[in-house]
C-alpha cells in the first residue's frame, strides 16, 4: 500500500516541492521495501521467543539498533544524501532477516523430530488478542512525524524525528529483558504460586528501571550538549526542548514493559492493547491541538501525556486485575530504590552541565554521574539483588 500510495503521498499529504519529488518517491518506496524485511524481523524473533531462546531476538534488536545510526551518520557524513540512507535502511532490514532466518532455520530442525500438539484456536485467540496493541505501538511511533510533517516542515520534522528515532532504540535492552521475563511469570502462574510470581514481577522490574534509567537521565540533562556536539550549534538549539520531553516520554515506555511482560505471560491481551490503543487515540486527540501551536515541542508533549496516562491505567489494571498487586508495594519495592540514586546523577550531570561542551567532557561528566549513581544504588538495593549482582560479576570474571 505505502508503495503505490507513495505519489499521492509526496503531493498531498506531505507537499513536497516538485524538484524533490523524485526524491521523496524513492524514500518512500524504500521505506516501503524494508518495512517487508522488518516484518521478517519481527516474525523470526517471535518464533524464537516460542522456543524460549531469547539470546536471538536480543541479538537482532541490538544489530537493527547499531547499524541504523551508525550508517546513516556515515551516509550522510559522506555526502550522498537521502537516497542512500533509504538504501541503507532497506539494506539493514534485509541483511538482519537474512541472519535471523538463517538461524531459525537451525533451530526448526532441531525442533521437528519432537512430538507435539497445539490446539490452534485457543492459540490464535490469544495470539490475536495481543496483534492491536502491536499495531497500535506501530501506528503512535510513526503517525507524530507524520503530523509534524504535515503542519510544520522538513526542517522541522529532522528536529523532531532526529532525537525520537535515537531514543526509541533506547527501549532494546528493556524490551529484550521483558520478552525474557514473559515466559518464567506464565510458569510461576501455571504453579499457582501467587508469592513468587508477585516477587519475581517486582524483581524483575526494579531491574529495568535500574539498568536503563542511567542513560535516560543523562540525556535528560545533558541533551543540548549532546545534540550540539552531534549536529551541530544551530539543531541543538531547535531541538533539545522537544527531545527532552521525548526522553519523559521513554521514562513512560519503560514502566510500561514489566506489565506487558506480565499480560504476556498470564493472558492480558486484551489489556495490553485496549492501553495501547488508549494511548494512540489520545495521542491522536493532542496533536492536531498542540502541534499547530507549539510545534515540534507541543508534538512531543502530546505524546508525553498521552504516554504517562496509558502507562498509569495499564500499571493499574495490570496489578490489579492479573495480580492482586497494591500501588503502595509496587512503590516501596521498585520506585523509592531507583529515586535517590537518580536524584544523585541528575544532580551529578547538571552540575557538569558546562564541562559537557566536548566529546572529553561529555563523557568525562556521563562517567561522574554514572558513578555516583552505582555507588548510592548499590546501598539502597534489597540484599538479594546484590548477591545476584555479586554472583553474575563473580562468574563474568
């Protein structure tokens, strides 16, 4: 669809000049192109997680993760303009399916001399259940540009599409650790054990939130000075206000995947996408209100409330509905550890705010603040996640 829709594309809803038009056909129908390739992706990941091999999916995430940039800062670096990033990300998606289905290919042989049965309706009810929210997060991540795009201009559009598309890579680890979560709370479930599935649920948790609010935080304070290092003086300028409330906005993400994780695991399907459409439709309720006024910053804040509202029911009904979890013992147990230390980097980061002018600086300050966030951490974790830390550091070594 997007390949034939991409002449009327270029005319009407993006109102590209006449002289670009070639230009943004071939962006387009790129797009079109490795977006096959990134279905494949998804599929290949999805069938390894049905094995419960979760090193795969992790791995493919982390390859998509690092050559996106990476090469469209060397394209582009290199003069060869748009075109060859278009390439470049067709290329990414069919080299990273290429890989991952050649790995699957290894472990379905594995797997076909086993006996076995699936009921298939049960399967697909379940299966389908999940399918909206999926679409739903496709739909929000990509309709904001399309409005910026629409209202506002290309300039404005590479302000704001810039720092959200470096961001969302963000979520890899987080999203890999949840996909990984999935299938250990479904059997705690299955043991009717409601103790250790509620212990397991805010272990698991706490982990996310401790591993990946660092990075957040840091962007938070330091994003004008790494835009600037980046991109220049003058994109710094225009675009760290927006990307600040788009790093906000990934703080939301992030609660957001120790409840999917569990709904995936205990048959919330229907929860996780009625959120998730929640989160899109209001979206789509602020954005044609906020961008016209404050554009590439009221797109941002729009995505930002819609965001923490859907984060904010779906932790509700998750714990409530799936396990009998108070907000209280969530708190005490996932959000008070995680405050003080990120106060401390915060703190730590801002006051280095003017050291962080260089590449030296920056990360001398990124290192500073790190620390200070592991050494008040590592206090204020329980006892059990430091003799699990201390042991996987033990077997590393």
């Amino acid at each position: 669809t997007l390949w034939l829709a991409a002449g009327p594309l270029t005319r009407s809803v993006f109102e590209v000049p006449v002289y670009y038009r070639v230009h943004a056909l071939w962006l387009l129908r790129a797009a079109a192109v490795g977006g096959v390739f990134a279905a494949g992706v998804q599929w290949v990941s999805a069938s390894f997680q049905g094995f419960q091999r979760f090193a795969w999916p992790a791995s493919l995430s982390l390859l998509q993760a690092l050559l996106m940039p990476l090469g469209l800062v060397a394209v582009l670096a290199s003069g060869r303009g748009l075109g060859a990033a278009a390439v470049w990300y067709a290329a990414v998606q069919a080299g990273t399916f290429a890989v991952g289905f050649w790995a699957l290919r290894q472990a379905l042989r594995e797997h076909s001399g086993r006996k076995g049965s699936l009921a298939f309706m049960p399967f697909a009810r379940d299966g389908f259940s999940f399918w909206p929210g999926t679409l739903s997060s496709v739909a929000s991540s990509q309709i904001d540009k399309t409005f910026v795009a629409s209202v506002l201009n290309i300039s404005e559009l590479t302000y704001y599409a810039v720092p959200s598309g470096v961001l969302q890579r963000l979520q890899t680890l987080p999203s890999a650790m949840a996909h990984a979560l999935m299938p250990v709370l479904s059997e705690a479930w299955r043991a009717q054990d409601r103790a250790e599935l509620t212990r397991l649920y805010l272990r698991a948790a706490r982990a996310l939130f401790v591993l990946s609010l660092p990075a957040l935080g840091l962007l938070l304070v330091l994003m004008p000075q790494l835009l600037g290092l980046w991109l220049g003086p003058v994109f710094s300028e225009r675009a760290a206000g927006a990307a600040r409330l788009l790093v906000l906005v990934q703080v939301c993400v992030l609660a957001y995947h120790a409840p999917n994780a569990l709904a995936g695991g205990l048959g919330g399907g229907r929860l996780a996408s009625g959120s998730a459409w929640a989160q899109t439709l209001l979206s789509l309720a602020l954005w044609p209100v906020l961008i016209p006024r404050y554009g590439i910053a009221g797109a941002a804040a729009g995505a930002l409330v819609a965001q923490a509202a859907s984060t904010a029911y779906f932790l509700h009904q998750a714990h409530h509905r799936l396990l009998g979890l108070p907000w209280d013992r969530f708190a005490r147990a996932v959000v008070f550890p995680c405050v003080g230390p990120t106060a401390v980097l915060l703190g730590v980061a801002w006051l280095g705010r003017p050291l962080a002018w260089t590449w030296a600086g920056f990360l001398m300050v990124c290192a500073a603040a790190a620390a200070a966030y592991a050494s008040v951490l590592w206090r204020i974790l329980p006892e059990e996640d430091r003799l699990a830390a201390t042991r996987w550091l033990e077997r590393q070594a």
